[in-house]
C-alpha cells in the first residue's frame, strides 16, 4: 500500500469550547451550541464530519463525471444521521459513540437513468475517501506530542 499523500491540520483551543482549526492556509472554526456550553459561532465536530463527506462525494462524481464525459447539470447532497449523545456526555458506556446509521441522500441532475446513477454513486462511494474511513475500520493512534 502506497501513501502518495498526507493530510495535515492542526488544531487549538481558543476559548471555552471554541476551536480554531487550520488546513494549509484555511482557518475555520468549531464550537458547540449554547445549550451544549459553547457560543454557537461556528458549526460542531459533528456538522464537520458530515461537511466533509458530502463535500467528498460531490467532489468524486464532479472526478468520476470529467473521465467519462458525462455532464451533471446540477448535484446536492443532505448527509444526516443519529447518535446517542449520552455516550459522549459520558452518561453511558451501553452504546457507540458515533452514528448509529449515516444516509446519504444524493439529487443529480444527469442524462442517466436510475439505474445508471445508482451505479455510478456506488463508483462514488468506492471512491471517497471518507465514505470510505467511514465504512471500514481505519486505526486511529492518539499520541503525546
């Protein structure tokens, strides 16, 4: 298995619950709602996860469209799913602290019939890189730095 390119970010803790995130030269933000403790003034570790896979997937069929010349006039992706948040608050050790279930529902607008474009969203997700890490087990070291 060849590694042909590492991603990077780095992360502090500005204040409270209120993190400030940095990709190359990209700052965003992370926070938690107010009820949560945070100040709601930027979107959760959680909207993050599901901004970057449906960023991916649109991404990898915008790829898997450009090789095979196939137009899509227009794509939009809603990525939703459940957790049990007690385990993260740490009421509970009974369940998994991630989703449960994550559906990705896709609409394209594309010269294909459904069939076509089921099987081309399977080429998608055979493809993304996050769908991918969320489907199969990737390890996951934490270290002292």
């Amino acid at each position: 298995m060849a590694i042909s390119k590492t991603v990077t970010v780095t992360a502090k803790s500005v204040e409270n619950f209120l993190i400030e995130v940095n990709a190359g030269k990209h700052t965003q933000y992370i926070d938690q709602p107010e009820k949560g403790g945070g100040k709601d003034a930027a979107p959760t570790p959680l909207d993050y996860f599901f901004f970057a896979l449906s960023g991916c997937v649109i991404t990898i069929a915008k790829i898997i469209a450009r090789q095979r010349n196939i137009e899509i006039r227009d794509m939009s992706v809603t990525v939703e799913g459940g957790l049990n948040s007690a385990v993260l608050l740490g009421k509970t050790t009974e369940d998994r602290a991630g989703f449960q279930d994550v559906v990705v529902k896709v609409y394209m607008d594309a010269d294909m019939t459904d069939e076509e474009k089921l099987a081309f969203l399977k080429e998608v997700d055979a493809r993304c890189p996050i769908s991918d890490n969320t489907i199969n087990t990737t390890p996951v070291k934490f270290e002292l730095a």
